[in-house]
C-alpha cells in the first residue's frame, strides 16, 4: 500500500466560486432543499450503479445493498448522506465537484447573468445541485470511491470560499458519503424530525431505499412510472390519499406517458368533491411537479391552467433540468409546453368519459362542470375543447337530463342559426316563465342554465359550430309568423294601443309593440338594454354592485289575441282611469314574472284599488 498523499489543494472554476456566493449569502427560505439535492444526486449514483453492474465484473464492495443512509447527529451538529452508489474517482472530484458541467447550476448561473438577480427562489425549483448544501454547511467533506476497485477511496474537504482539497482516505466502502457540518443557524436539519419532514416531503417516491437513522422511511412507490395494466385499483386508491392528503376515493383517473413533444409520465386524479362547491375557500394547483422521481414544486402555480385546480396528483418529466440548461430560463416555455399537453390530454379523456361513460361524466358534470365552464369562458386555448364538454337541460330533455351544444344542433329545425338559452333559477321557474312559451310553439329547443356564472359564461363563448348562442329573453330575438289565430285585435287597433301604453306607461318602458312570441300570456317584458340582462341585474342588485342601479330598461309586449288585451282595448277609452290601472298592473306582472319587479308596495296599492272596482 502507497504512503497517503497529503491534501492537494485546488481553486474552484470561476463560475462555481462565483455560484457559491450567492448560494451561501442569499437569504433564500426554502434551504431544505439541499436535502433533496444530495438525496437525489445518491439515487442518480445508485442507478448509475445499476447500469454499470449490467456489464462490468469486477466491481468494488459489490455485496453492498443499493441504498441509501442519512444520519443526524445533533450534538456534532451533522447531517451524513452515504449511498452505495457509483462513487468518484478523485479525476471524477474534481471534474463534478470542481467545474460547472451540470445543468441546473449553470442555468441558474446565466439566468443571473441576464440580470434576473432577484431571481433566487429559482434554487429552490430547480435546486443548483450538490452546492446547494453550501446553503446550510460550515463545511462539507465527500469521501468517495468509486466502483472501480483500482483506485484507493478520497476524501473532499470545503469550506465552500473559494478552494476545496483533496486527500486519500482509508478505509471507505463502495460509493459516496456526505458529511455535512452545519452552521449555527440550521442546527435544525442535524434533529431526526426535521429530517424526516424533508425527505418525506421531497424524496417520498425515490426508489432505492432511504434509511434515516437506520429506519426506512419511503415505502410508497412511484405509481405513475409503472405500466398502468400492472396497477391495482386500490394501489391507485391508496397513493392518491397518500398524495393528495385526501380522505375520500378519486372519481377519475388519468394515467398517461406522452415521449414527444416532452417526455412525461402523468398520473391525474379528480377527487371525489368538489370542496369548492361545499364552501370551502378556492382550491390551490396541486398536481406535483417532479423530475425523475424527486418533487420539484408541490404546487406549481403556473404547471396547469387555472380552471384544473381541482386535480390532483403527479407530473413527471425527464426534460426538465434537460431544458432549463439548453434553454436556459426558458422554463417558462417549456412549463407552457407541459402545460398544453398535458391539458389537451385531459380533455380528451374527458371526451372518452362523457362517449363511453356517459353516467360517470354527468355525475362528474354535476360536481365540477362549474370548472369546465370557467375554463370555456376564460382560457382561449382550450375553449373549442371544453365547449364540447359542456351539458345543459333543455326545453326537450327531461328533468334532470342534459344535452351537449353537439347534440343540440343535430335537431336543429329548417335554417336555425341560433342556440338559444334561458338563464333562470330552475327549471320550474323558465317553464312557467313568459319566454318559453314563443319557442314552444314554433319547436325550437332553447337551454336551460341555472347557474350564476352562465349568463357570463354563454356571453363569452358566444357561438358554437357556427350558431350564435342567444339568450332567449332579448329584445333582438326575431322568431319567424305564426298564423294569426282568431279574434285578435287589428293591427290599426293595436297601433292604437301601444301608443296608448307607452303614454300611460309614461318613462317605464322603453317600446311597447305586439308580440310574435306570446301564445297563453298577455304581456312580457324584454330586457332592452344590451350590457345588462334581468338575471344579470338580478346579480348585481344582490351583490351590491354599481350599475345595479341604473334605471330599468325594458321593452313591453302585449298579445293582441289575449283576452286580457282586448278588454283593456276596449275600456281603455270607456274608462281610461281604470285601464290605466289595468296597463300598470300589466307591466308589473309582466316585470314580476322576469324577476324584475323591485319595488312592490305601489302594485299592493293598486291592486286594492282595482278590487274596489270589481
Ligand atoms: P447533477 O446531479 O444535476 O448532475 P449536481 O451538482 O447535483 O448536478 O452534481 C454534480 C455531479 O457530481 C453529478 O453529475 C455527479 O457526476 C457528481 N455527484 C454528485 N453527487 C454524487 C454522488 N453521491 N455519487 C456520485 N457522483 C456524484
Ligand atoms: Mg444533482
């Protein structure tokens, strides 16, 4: 056996000194994660391990057990990762340990110098790798030796400022070991809990063993890289409430791998409820980012469009450190580009749901539909995806059933061009409203929505395969002749009256004309003003808005047929006090019945006036 050399010392690469730097002096939070980065720097060594014991023979200490040891040791103020991985030959030190050839470090690095200064809680996304101890470390010495039996084990020594040394070291096993002396203020990370806080939160799904004081602490597997015809049901079940913190069953499940154009493996999960929905405050992104087994970001904000914030689960893609060092801080692209993805692949899975499941998505429907309709209103990208998505009860379906946009244009009658819609609070309430009863008997379907945002919702879509979605109650809606029943008033007779009306209605109407779409009801009121509709305004006066104010503008139809109508045509001269009575009544039923009605206490006064008269 040769003397032992004495330490070599060595400066850092300008670039690693210049690294060590800001990590040692920034004030970053989230120091933890140099846990993560040394944990899953031992896995790579592991598996690398793995490979090399596919063709080599003669491996050094080969009866070793792939895993991996953390031990804490809070009086000497320690923490010591050890894998039985691949380990470094002392060239190997200096090239890994010495140069700036990895990725995530030197990513960071340019980012800096295109002048993202603030930038540092980049460490914390993409860590910058084994420097990233330098975080939390007075020093830290790496004994290593490698697989290659040939060459006596070493030991790296640095205090992070500027140069590290190398010397031989006696006595070492196979792979590395880290030992991490710490500085005064993160004294925590030597304590058992701590440790095991972080590497459950970070290194849950690696998959050599990680023992932390000689327990094993990761014994859940990473479901969504093994092949989906090998998983159990309740395997899913159960890395789900492991995943999601959650107590119920997923609903749904999507478990894909895409190769190209990124590389990702994917496992999605819709819970059971939507806590939303329940009261609950909005729900936060939380299907995990991670990069090869290890969590990049439990929440990422920016990984799914809003409106998916009801999923749960985990994104793994290989490319992401891959990218960030060619792209370099170009993760934002490619964040979009796993975005669009895995967005596309979700709605399409949600397609199949509703073709071949039809009762499941209509439950699923029921509880997050409400998601799909923000998503419809407000994200672009997908709107021509999610729009096939939607569901509606309609004047055709049956209580309780729905219909999609799709569906409804397949009964299209002669040259419609129009989707038409009512927004109420129920079903009751739009079949026994005044609109239907114009499009019932000219057999047009009309849908029905009931929820607040639809209004908003069906403004913003606007059209579907060409149709111009219209709100059934407008003003603007002209619906085709009906033949003129018998007994109507003259059209001469009518002008008269309307005349008549808009004078003794003097400035709470806008119009009054005759109506093509009244079949059993005297009068109806239209919405005449463009910007806001009744169940807009509805809204609004509830919420307290401005505008909810403004002077009510509606248009005023009578139905010259209507018996109702033709005894006013004819006391309206005889009696003109009374009609007058009649047409304000008129008015505030017809303004009663599209919710409109706010102020009630003069109707009871007149109402009693016209009982005296009866
Ligand atoms: P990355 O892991 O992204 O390559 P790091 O800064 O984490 O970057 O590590 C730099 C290099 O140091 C690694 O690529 C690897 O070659 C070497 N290295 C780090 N930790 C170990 C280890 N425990 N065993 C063997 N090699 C290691
Ligand atoms: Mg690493």
């Amino acid at each position: 056996m040769s003397e032992p050399t004495t330490p070599q010392k060595f400066t850092f690469q300008a670039e690693i000194s210049q690294l060590l730097d800001i990590v040692t002096h920034s004030l970053y939070t989230e120091k933890e994660i140099f846990l993560r980065e040394l944990v899953s720097n031992a896995a790579d060594a592991l598996e690398k391990l793995r490979h090399t014991q596919l063709t080599e023979k003669e491996i050094f200490d080969d009866r070793l057990d792939l895993e991996i040891n953390v031990t804490t040791d809070d009086k000497a103020k320690t923490i010591t990762i050890q894998d039985f991985g691949i380990g470094m030959t002392r060239a190997e030190l200096v090239e890994n340990l010495g140069t700036i050839a990895h990725s995530g470090s030197k990513a960071f690095l340019k980012s800096l110098a295109e002048g993202d200064q603030k930038n540092t809680n980049l460490i914390g996304q993409f860590g910058v790798g084994f420097y990233s101890a330098f975080m939390v470390a007075k020093t830290v010495k790496v004994y290593s030796h490698s697989w290659r039996a040939a060459e006596p084990g070493h030991l790296w020594t640095s205090t992070g400022a500027g140069s590290y040394e190398i010397e031989e070291s006696e006595g070492q096993r196979r792979g590395s070991k880290i030992v991490i002396e710490l500085k005064d203020d993160c004294t925590e990370y030597a304590q058992d809990g701590k440790a095991k806080e972080i590497l459950e939160r970070y290194s849950a799904f690696v998959s050599f063993p990680i023992n932390l004081n000689g327990k094993r602490i990761n014994a859940i597997q990473a479901l969504w890289l093994r092949n989906k015809n090998e998983v159990k049901d309740e395997e899913y079940t159960e890395f789900y409430k492991f995943q999601a913190h959650a107590y119920d069953e997923p609903r749904l499940r999507l478990h894909f791998s895409a190769d190209a154009p990124l590389s990702i493996n994917a496992l999605l999960f819709v819970p059971k409820e939507n806590t939303e929905k329940l009261g609950f405050s909005r729900t936060e992104a939380s299907v995990a980012l991670y990069c090869r087994k290890v969590l990049i970001d439990a929440k990422p904000k920016n990984l799914l469009p809003e409106w998916l914030r009801f999923l749960k689960g985990v994104v793994d893609s290989e490319d992401l450190p891959l990218n960030i060092s060619r792209e370099t801080m170009q993760d934002k692209a490619l964040i979009e580009k796993l975005s669009k993805v895995i967005t596309k692949r979700f709605l399409k899975f949600l397609e199949e749901e509703a073709k071949n499941r039809p009762d499941a998505y209509a439950e699923f429907y029921a509880e997050f539909g409400i998601f799909l309709k923000e998503g419809a209103a407000m994200d672009f990208g997908h709107k021509d995806g999610l729009v096939k998505l939607l569901r509606f009860e309609s004047s055709l379906t049956e209580k309780g059933k729905t219909t999609s946009l799709a569906e409804y244009v397949t009964r299209l009658t002669g040259d419609q061009k129009e989707i038409y819609y009512l927004v109420g609070p129920n079903r009751a309430a739009l079949e026994n409203g005044p609109y239907l009863e114009a499009f019932k008997a000219r057999n047009l379907e009309v849908l029905f929505c009931y929820e607040a945002v639809d209004e908003y919702v069906m403004n913003n879509v606007r059209e579907f395969d060409g149709k111009t979605l219209t709100a059934a109650d407008h003003a603007d809606v002209k619906l085709s002749e009906l033949p003129k029943p018998e007994g109507a008033l003259s059209d001469t007779d009518v002008q008269t009256l309307t005349k008549w009306l808009k004078e003794t209605l003097d400035g709470r109407v806008a119009e009054v004309k005759a109506s093509d779409r009244l079949v059993d009801s005297p009068v109806l009121a239209l919405n005449a003003d463009k910007f806001m509709s009744p169940h807009m305004r509805r809204m609004m006066k509830a919420m307290n808005k401005d505008g909810a104010d403004a002077p009510l503008r509606v248009n005023l139809e009578i139905n010259p047929r209507h018996a109702v109508i033709k005894r006013l045509w004819e006391t309206h001269t005889g009696n003109p006090e009374k009609a007058k009575l009649v047409a304000e009544q008129l008015l505030d039923n017809a303004l009663l019945s599209a919710g409109l009605l706010e102020d009630t206490t003069s109707m009871v006064a007149r109402l009693n006036k016209l009982l005296e008269t009866a």
